[in-house]
C-alpha cells in the first residue's frame, strides 16, 4: 500500500487530495490498483500533523521524541529540526545481520554472571581480543544455531550483529582463536558446573534428588596421533574400524548437566560409575539422590556399595537378564497392577531391593510390529533366492546381506545350506520359521 495524490486547481488555488492504494497483481501479470481509502484533501494543520507521524525512543535520553515524514517532491521545512528525507525507491538492503536473538543471549550471559566469572577466570593479557568475549560468541552460536567452530568462522560470525554486540572486528571469529579458546576452558570445568548448579537453583528453586547417567562414544576418521585417549573400542556408532572416545554425563531430569568426562575409547561403562559416584559428592556434598542408568553400567559390588546406608542413594537400573531368569517363577505368581492406561507392573521385594515387572501394550504393539516388519521383508528376501538359485558363495553373501538389515528378525528363521561344493538346489537350500521362539518373544 501507498499514498497517492492528485492536484487540482479551483479558483486560482492548488488543491491536493490524499488517497490509499494498494498494488494488485493479475493473471496476466500486470499490476492494478484498488483504491482502500480515500482521505480527501489535506489541509495546512492536518498537513503538519502528516509530516510528524514517526515517534522514536531515544535510549540515550530515556525518552520519546518525533521525527518528520516528507514526500520525495518537497523540500524539508527549515523549521522542522533533526528530520531526515528518504527516497524509498533508492533504499537497497545489503547485509541483513541477525540482531535480536543475539543481544537476547548476550543479555541473558551477563544475568547469569558468566561475563564476570570468566573475565576473572580467563583474565587480560596481550591478545588483541579479550577471550571472554571469544567464549561468549561461541557459547551464544551454541545457543541459537548450534555449528562447528570453523562454521562460526566462515559463515555465522558474518550473518549475525555479534560484531556490533561485542564490539570487535573480525579478529573475534579467527579459525585458530577459536580453536585455542577451548582450551582454555578445561581447568576451569569443576567451577563452572558449581557455579551453573548454585544459579539453575536459585533461579527455578530446582533440586538434584534424580540423576540420570550414561555413556556414549564418538569416532574419528584419521590415525589420531595426537590423542592419547583414542582408543579402538565398543562403537555405538558401528564403527569399530574408527578410533574414538568415550563421553559419560551426568544430568537431571530437566536436562540440566551436572557432570562430564570424556575418557579413553576402549573404557568398559561398568568401571566409570564409582567415579562418578565420588565426582557428584565431592562436588556438590552428599544428599539423597536417586541415580538412573542402563543395567549395563553398574556392577553388584558397586550398587552395594550405593546401599550402604551412610551413602544416602538409591538407583534405578534395568535388573540383568540372570536375575531375570532366577525370578522369573515369582514374577508369575504375581498378580499384575495397573498404573495406567496401558501400564501394568508387578511388585516384590529381595535382599533390600525392589523389582518392578512392567508390561506396557502399547509398547509391546509397536515393538510386535516392527519384528512383524522386518521378519515379513526377510522372509520376502528367502523365497527370493530360493526362486532363483545363485551360487553357493553369491548364496552365501546375500543371506550375510539380509541378516544386517533383519537384525534380531533373523534369529527366529532356520536356515539348512548347502555344503561346500554341493550345488543350490530347493532340496539343499531350505528355510522355515521358528513359531515356537517367535510366540515365546
């Protein structure tokens, strides 16, 4: 939309009239305008009223004040002060740079005190750039458009205002400065978690009573030298060709960390919890916490060590498939109880410790239908070769090839193979279904 005039002149005089158009595009491309609002002609006070319509806050002097709007035909009024005239047909918008989010982090950084913490910390030397301020554009990229730092470097730095919020040239987003900037927080790690955990409490009055801890293992491409703590390993990423290390954290409930440690790729997850155990209360103080993990990181000698009554923790884990199989028969005689729609759990008590038997129909329907899936697709591939008869190592290679994507589908098909040497025929190269292990799972 825009404002349109015409002139016209009655008795000796020029009058003006003032109407709002808007712009139309039509199917056949061209532009019609529609009249939205006509506004008739403007007198000399509605026209001084016109040309001051823009009120701007000056956040120097704390106050409002107006600027005047003049149209491309006149001339700025010697009485009107601090106007500025804009021909909007020769405005271009070159270099649009975020600006909100970012002063939104920046503000939020220095509520939670972490200019202070890490100027004290990090302290002024001869670099150019202050590494606090280094920190803080890597920390405010994590918060709005997590990337690598050699993406910060080459393309966020330059879209953002962090420029004009920190006050520094490019010299903030140098590759190597960046890079160096990380290590320099490593020593100052146990602070900054004290220091995190007392404000996350004294702002949402939160607690740490539940803990939740697991592991994971990150892999490189490459000989990895340089690090001491790449190690072949247990890879969660398929990966066991690959160096890696193994990352352990520490958080609660609402997600908030409490703790980290990235270790050697080839540490066991059953020899890391008794660290932590001591981390936690050497950091943060003994109190009754509840600690959550897979039954696969915890051993017997270690939850003794939890029930000991001066250590004042409980935990949560998954009960090993032994203990399964050494209970089942009371889990039978058990009769079930409902928690919720869908949930049932049965309940006992042994040796100071409680089982919880949990069947969820929900998740047993989708769990059923996945198995259902792949079990259907891997018998699809079966009939396949036994239908066209490949050779026994061609054989050999495509049954490797279905068992990868079957998974644990695959354990409930027999399979009979032909010997070596023995050619594939329907007689030598059979397959069936186990009804009886697939009804039992």
């Amino acid at each position: 939309m825009f404002l349109r005039y015409t002139n016209r002149k009655k008795d000796g005089k020029q009058h003006r009239y003032f109407s709002v158009v808007e712009n139309r595009r039509l199917s056949t491309g061209k532009m019609a305008q529609r009249t939205v609002l006509y506004l008739g002609e403007i007198n000399d006070s509605q026209q001084a009223a016109w040309l001051k319509t823009l009120d701007v806050f000056d956040e120097e002097e704390q106050r409002s004040r107006e600027l005047s709007l003049f149209p491309e035909d006149r001339e700025i009024p010697e009485e009107a002060v601090d106007s500025l005239q804009v021909k909007l047909s020769g405005l271009e918008l070159r270099r649009p740079r975020a600006f909100g989010n970012c002063w939104m982090a920046c503000r939020l950084w220095r509520e939670l005190g972490l200019e202070d913490f890490w100027q004290q910390r990090l302290g002024e030397g001869r670099e150019v750039v202050s590494w606090e301020k280094v920190l803080r554009l890597l920390v405010v990229n994590r918060w709005i458009e997590p990337g690598s730092e050699y993406r910060v470097h080459r393309h966020w730095f330059l879209d953002s205002a962090m420029d004009e919020l920190l006050g520094e040239d490019f010299a903030v987003a140098e590759k190597d400065r960046l890079y160096r900037c990380l290590d320099r927080l490593l020593e100052h790690k146990q602070d900054l978690f004290v220091w995190l955990r007392q404000k996350w409490a004294d702002l949402f009055h939160a607690d740490f009573d539940v803990l939740l801890y697991d592991l994971t293992s990150t892999y490189f491409e490459g000989e990895m030298e340089d690090n001491p703590k790449a190690k072949l390993g247990y890879s969660r990423d398929g990966r066991p060709d690959c160096l890696q290390v193994v990352i352990a954290l520490v958080i609660t409930t609402d997600g908030f960390p409490l703790a980290y440690e990235v270790m050697n790729g080839n540490t066991s997850d059953r020899t890391t919890l008794r660290g932590f155990l001591k981390k936690i209360e050497n950091t943060y103080g003994k109190a009754k916490r509840m600690w959550v993990m897979d039954r696969g990181i915890p051993t017997e000698e270690v939850l003794a060590e939890m029930r000991e009554p001066d250590r004042q923790l409980s935990y949560l884990v998954g009960t090993p498939k032994s203990k399964i199989k050494q209970y089942e028969q009371k889990w039978l005689d058990l009769p079930w109880k409902k928690v919720r729609d869908s949930v049932d759990v049965k309940l006992f008590e042994d040796g100071g410790e409680l089982y919880v038997l949990a069947k969820s129909t929900g998740r047993q329907a989708k769990e059923t239908a996945m198995r259902r899936k792949r079990l259907a697709r891997l018998l699809r591939k079966l009939r396949a070769m036994r239908h066209s008869l490949p050779s026994r190592d061609q054989l050999l290679l495509r049954i490797g090839a279905a068992k990868t994507a079957a998974g644990r589908a695959f354990g409930f098909v027999e399979i009979d193979l032909p010997d070596p040497g023995q050619p594939v025929t329907r007689e030598s190269f059979r397959f069936r279904l186990n009804k009886t292990k697939l009804k039992e799972a």
